[in-house]
C-alpha cells in the first residue's frame, strides 16, 4: 500500500490526498511525459491516475497549491521499485470547478521509462494500455 503524504509535518502535507481526482469532469483529459497521446474520459482518467498511485512505495508531497486562476500544483517525490521519481502535475478546473485538464512530468527518464512499463503491464487489458510501455516487445 502506497504511503502519501510528507514525512515532514511541518508543511502540512502528511496526510494530503488530491481531492481534484473526486470531481473529474465527463471529458477530462491526462496526459503527460511517460505516455503517448491522451486519456479522455473520467472513467479512463482515473483508472489511469489510480493505478499509477498503487505503484508507488511511498509518495511525499513537497508542495500543493492553486496555480493561476482555474489551476492546482502538485509536486511530490515518489519511490518505483525502490527507484525515485519525481513528479509535477498542473491540474486545470473548468468553470463548474471540475477537474478538467491534467499533466504529469516525471523525471529522472529511467525511472519514467520503467513506471510506464509498469503501469503498461498493469493496464495490458484495458484500451488504456496502448498509451504506455510494456514488458513485451
């Protein structure tokens, strides 16, 4: 199980959880730096965004907060197989305040390619797998 949080009281971020994954819009979109093309959909957004969570040995949030006037940050650290990676996602709200747009930028590259392998193996049959690596060639 995926620990969240900050192991830093001090900032408040020990027990943050992305409340802006509860109200996806009917047509949100994903994409970001470890995937091809986009997710559309609510229901492809969050299997996507949940299995990429249950993959993380630990997630510390270093900073949460609005961006501009429809937009949240979010940026964490995370461990893959005991192989950091971090993580900026920049969330935009339409006007009803739903989540509406969503970016993800991991880096280092080699822990990027290997949380997509894994995520592509996780998601193999579901149409959502096509947008990640796989173990098979």
């Amino acid at each position: 199980m995926t620990q969240t949080g900050s192991d830093d009281a001090a900032n408040g971020l020990y027990d943050y959880y992305p409340t802006w994954l509860d109200h996806l819009a009917d047509d949100v979109t994903l994409e970001g730096s470890m995937m091809d093309g986009f997710v559309h959909g609510a229901e492809g957004v969050r299997t996507v965004l949940v299995a990429i969570r249950t993959l993380y040995d630990y997630q510390k949030f270093n900073f949460v907060g609005p961006y501009g006037d429809n937009g949240w940050l979010e940026d964490y650290t995370a461990g893959v197989h005991g192989e950091p990676i971090s993580n900026v996602t920049l969330v935009t709200r339409n006007a009803a305040g739903q989540t509406q747009h969503v970016v993800g930028n991991y880096r280092p590259r080699s822990t990027l390619l290997l949380l997509s392998r894994l995520i592509g193996d996780k998601l193999a049959d579901t149409p959502y797998a096509e947008h990640f690596l796989t173990s098979e060639p």
